[in-house]
C-alpha cells in the first residue's frame, strides 16, 4: 500500500496532454502522411514538374495540424477539466485498487479498469481506454517511490 499528495501543474498537465496525442496511432500516420505530402511537393515543384500551389497546401495543412495538435486539442481539454487540475489530491494504491480522494469526494478504480499506462517525463499515464487516461504526477516523488509505481503499475497493468 502506497499514499501521496499531489496537485497538478499547469504547464507540465499541457505537455503531458502533447505527449498523449502525439503517442497516439493516428496522429503519428497523419504526421507522416502529411510529411511525405510535403517532401514529395517540394521535389516535385524543385524539378518544375508541379505548380507552386500543391507545395503551398501541403505546407499549409502541416502547420494547421501542428497547431491543432500542439496548441488547440491539449488547451481545449485543459479548460474543459480545469477544475480537476487545480483540485488538491491524496491517492492511495492497494492490491486490489486505486484510491482518489478530494474535498469534493473519492473516486475508486479496480486495477482490471484499467487497459494500459505509460510515463512521460513528468506524469503517469493510467487509460481507462484509448481516449480516457489518468494523470499521476511524478512531481514530489522519489526515485524510490517512482520505481515502486513502476513495478506496481506492471504489475497490474498490460502494457
């Protein structure tokens, strides 16, 4: 059994939300397809064999999903629970479940809730399923600590 305190810092929640879509599937293929669009656009128009405007569009629709994915979708889901991020939060991990507890209530998780995690450089990743995950900061942990959620979470979670 293992209890901490945390709370989330705004900046560090952002960045954990780039690194979600980014790990993403679809994001990855929509990167390279877009990147291979691109490259292929710029050759063909070095070598005069297309218009300018098939370069232009691909370069375009790179920096509009650069600024979706980096700006837009970890913005809009910050605002729509940013009243879960500024909540303070004492977790509590058994055997059998996870414990979060807030002055507005407590939420429990069966491990078996869960399908996967992963670590970014400052949070745990706990998903429920491929769109629905749970933030762990790493924040105020010692390594110890970090290793101890490590084996636990391989324990209980596929990976």
């Amino acid at each position: 059994m293992m209890q901490f305190s945390f709370s989330y810092n705004k900046k560090k929640v952002i960045q954990a939300l780039r690194y979600h879509f980014y790990a993403r599937k679809e994001i990855k293929f929509m990167i390279i397809l877009v990147n291979l669009y691109a490259i292929l656009a710029a050759i063909l128009f070095f070598f005069k064999k297309i218009r300018p405007e098939p370069f232009v569009l691909g370069s375009f629709i790179w920096l509009l999903m650069l600024i979706a994915v980096w700006y837009i979708l970890p913005y809009s889901i910050y605002k729509r629970s940013e009243k879960t991020f500024t909540d303070q939060f004492i977790i509590l991990f058994t055997d059998e479940q996870i414990i979060l507890e807030n002055e507005r209530g407590e939420a429990h998780w069966q491990w078996a809730n869960f399908v996967k995690f992963i670590e970014s450089p400052h949070f745990f990743h706990l998903y429920f399923n491929t769109k629905s995950f749970f933030l762990i900061p790493k924040e105020g942990l010692g390594d110890e600590k970090k290793q101890q959620l490590r084996t636990l979470f391989k324990l209980h979670i596929p990976t």
